[in-house]
C-alpha cells in the first residue's frame, strides 16, 4: 500500500518522538542511579624532597640507544609536581562493593623507544590486559611475581600485539622484559570498578561509589601502602589527601631496590 505525504509526516514524526522518549528516559534512569551514588576526590602529596630518579643506560642495546638518541630517559619511580602532587600512585577502595561485568575494552600498555607506558595502571578481574610493540625491534613481556596472572611471551617486531584476559585480583603485578631489563610497570587487578590512579598532580577521583562506609588504600612503588577511611553519601562528594613524607621505607622487591639510589 503506497503512502501518502501527510501518513509520511505523521510517520516520521513520531518515530522521532520515540527516540527522543526512549533517550530521555535512558537519561533519566542513569541521572538517578548517577544522584544513588557519592564522588570521592583526592590529592597525594609527598612533602619531602624527592630523591633523583635513575637514569637508564641503554646502551645494553644499541637499538634502543638509537631511538632514544638525544634523550636522557630515566625511571619514573617518584614523578612530584609544582605542588607536591605524588603521581603513580594507585587507589582503590576496599569493603562490600558491588559485583559488575568488566569493560569489554581493554587495558593498553605500550611499548615505545624501549620502555613501557604508562607505568602503572588498573584492570578489572576478567578484563584484557593488551600490550603492543610499538618498536622495530623485539621485546619480551613477562609477569613473574604471581601464581594466578602470570605469562612469558616474546613480541618479535612493530605491530606485535598481546591479550591476556586477567583471571583472579592481584595488587601489584610487575611487568617486566628479559631482553630489556630496565622496562617495568605496574597493573593493579581489581574486582570491581572504583579505582584511579593519581595524575601528575597527585589527583584522583572516583566516580559513582554506593552509599556507605569504605577502607581507601593508596600504593606507590617506592613508598608503599597507605589506608584511610571514608564515607560516601547519596549524591555527595567526600575529599581526601593523603601524605607520604618520603621517609617510608616498605619491603620493596630486589628489582625497585636496584633501581633506587641509596636514600
């Protein structure tokens, strides 16, 4: 049956009610799941000097010192901005959270000119941890210091890429190289979805938190652990710092030992 001009419009037009109906109430839905739940923002400082960080000799590997000629690449161990703001730092909250499916996208480290980025990172249990090489020259991925996520590969040219599904919690898995023994960084494998890890000024937020009573857990590689406590309300936004002075000395592996000049 053919359709005349005016059905057409009469159509149309309410298709496009529909859509609209159907986005406002999606919007809606999600605004009042969004107003259920509570924000935690934070700063973490270190108030003492921060030590100088290691400078890497390439020269192990001529082909590495050549893509990083002109440069003076170091261990990014402690990075403090203008303010004291402590980066790398991982966060996470502990105590009765919600169970959720994990992102279908997964958690991307890179390898170029010879070292890992970024250097430290969260993941959710059943995630795809994915790491690229970027570099035209071969590289070894590995994690060692687990039972439960661990692997042993080699990525032999640019453009290599590998996936490894994260199968149990794990805080913190090293990722190392055996050709390239200076590349390291750090993947937090967490149960659920409340996590950050702090920018270049020591900054963080997590977003959409339940109601309730929670132990917050800060991890930096050279200063260790820290908790507080804090309470999320409905719609509220709770603020916490904390401050590592530079004086903490947590059982470090040999590896960040190594790395770390004497204090």
């Amino acid at each position: 049956m053919r359709m005349n001009r005016r059905n057409a419009r009469v159509l149309i037009a309410a298709t496009a009610a529909a859509v609209i109906w159907i986005g406002h109430s999606g919007g809606v839905g999600s605004a009042a799941q969004a107003a259920g739940t509570g924000t935690i923002k934070g700063q973490i400082k270190l108030t003492g000097q921060a030590p100088a960080n290691p400078m890497i000799r390439m020269g192990m590997d001529p082909l590495c010192a050549r893509v990083n000629a002109g440069k003076r690449p170091n261990q990014e161990i402690v990075i403090k901005g203008a303010e004291g703001g402590l980066a790398n730092v991982f966060v996470q909250l502990e105590g009765s959270l919600p169970a959720s499916a994990p992102p279908a996208e997964p958690v991307v480290i890179d390898q170029k000119g010879c070292l890992y980025s970024p250097r430290v990172v969260g993941a959710r249990v059943g995630q795809t941890l994915r790491v690229i090489n970027s570099d035209t020259l071969p590289h070894n991925v590995h994690v060692k210091n687990s039972t439960v996520n661990t692997f042993d590969i080699t990525q032999p040219s640019s453009g290599s890429v590998f996936n490894y599904t994260l199968k149990k919690d794990d805080t913190m898995l090293r990722l190392g190289c055996m050709i390239h023994s200076w590349m390291t960084a750090y993947i937090a494998v967490v149960p659920h979805p409340f996590f950050a890890v702090t920018d270049n000024t020591g900054t963080f937020t997590i977003a959409k938190v339940p109601p309730g009573k929670y132990m917050i857990r800060t991890w930096h590689e050279r200063y260790g652990k820290m908790t507080k406590t804090v309470e999320v309300t409905a719609g509220g936004t709770a603020t916490m710092q904390f401050d590592y002075t530079g004086a903490e000395k947590p059982q470090a592996s040999n590896e960040i030992r190594q790395l770390m000049p004497a204090s």
